[in-house]
C-alpha cells in the first residue's frame, strides 16, 4: 500500500529547499558580483547613470551610442580563452552549478519522499539531507575560488590596477554575490532541518495514522 506522508517539519524543509536553489540560481545567472564605479552621460538633455558589473560568466558595460549592454563573456563555456574567462571563475561556476543541480536533484526526492519513504531500507530525506551537506560544501568551495580571480586582467579593467585576488579594489561587492552565499546557508540549516523532517515522517502519529487505514496523512 502507498501511503502519503506530509508533515509540517517535512514541508518547512522542502520549502526551504527550493528557495535555497531559486536563490542559488539567481545568484549564478545574475551579472551582479562586481559593481564598478558608477558612469554618468549626459546627451540630448537627459542623464543617465550606469554601473558596469561582472557576474561569474556574464558582464553588463555600456557600449556605443549609450547603449547597455548584458552578454556572457564564456562565448565557449569553460573552453573560453583564460585572458577573457578567469580559471578561478570557470571553477567558481562548475562547484556552484554542481551544488545547484544537487539541491535540485534534493528537491526533487524531498517531493519523492511525500510518496516513497525509503530506498535501500534508507529514508529518503535523510538521504537527501546528507546529500545536500555535500552541496553546500562545494558552493562553499565556488564561493571561496570566485574572488581568486579578482587579480585578472578582465576584473582589472574594471575595478583598477588595485585589484587582486580577494582584493576587489575599486569595484564593490554586488547583490548577487550575497544572494548566492544567503542560498548556500539555507542548504546547511535544511540539511539540519532534514533530520526532524525525517523523525517526523516517522512518528507514531504517522504510524498510529496507517495502522488506521488512512494512505493520505497530514500532520501539522
């Protein structure tokens, strides 16, 4: 008999799952790591204000004619020249986007879990939980190489000749650099989390509801 199991704890986990990797992703397709300074121009009578940044894979610079302009500069992926795509950056997105597609593959067995309690004689959220301690480790690990490469000659022109790595000299930490990290925290607290979810979904509250026949059970 297939039962489905639903415990607030397992929901507050799943939630907080799926924000985790809707931030994580965000943070990886935003061009918002480094702010430059601001630019200002001034045609036809009209001000307008522009701040150049750099993402993991992707800039946003002015161009001609006043134009903004937001494209990848990782025009062959990880293959892309090092002079245009920092090494540091290339690894940075490889662990992040390794640490998304786990929290993704998380998600989807925490969804699983509501269905199928266990694989292997193992519970599916505690598999998923401790899966996603590994996630976070390695967004730790892009989190940590994508500064290395501030000392590069793109980040340079950019920030200035003061830039180094872990030094990002004239330009400012942007948004989604904190957006990214806010994810990767929330994987560590729901890999916690994932431990009362799974004692949860296997209370004798959960066990006295199948004894009495019930195959959808809901506990706040």
């Amino acid at each position: 008999m297939c039962y489905v199991i639903i415990t607030g704890r397992s929901l507050a986990w799943l939630l907080l799952s799926l924000v985790a990797f809707m931030l994580i992703l965000t943070g990886i397709m935003t061009p918002k790591w480094l702010l430059g300074q601001p630019e200002v121009s001034n045609e036809k009578n009209v001000t307008k204000f522009y701040v150049p940044s750099v993402g993991i894979y992707n800039r946003c610079i002015r161009m001609r004619h006043d134009s903004y302009n937001c494209a990848p500069f990782s025009l062959y992926g990880l293959a892309t020249d090092a002079e245009v795509y920092p090494k540091p950056w290339k690894a940075a997105l490889f662990f992040l986007s390794l640490c998304a597609a786990i929290q993704f593959a998380t998600v989807l067995g925490g969804v699983m879990a509501c269905c199928v309690q266990s694989v292997f004689k193992k519970s599916v959220i505690s598999l998923a939980g401790a899966t996603q301690a590994l996630g976070g480790f390695f967004g730790v690990l892009g989190l940590l190489l994508y500064p290395w490469g501030w000392g590069s000659a793109r980040v340079k022109r950019l920030c200035g000749e003061y830039s180094e790595p872990y030094i990002p000299g004239e330009c400012s930490i942007g948004w989604a650099m904190f957006v990214t990290a806010t994810g990767i925290a929330q994987i560590f607290l729901a890999s916690a989390l994932s431990k009362t979810a799974d004692k949860a979904a296997n209370s004798d509250k959960v066990q006295f509801q199948m004894d009495e026949g019930n195959q959808l059970i809901c506990i706040a």
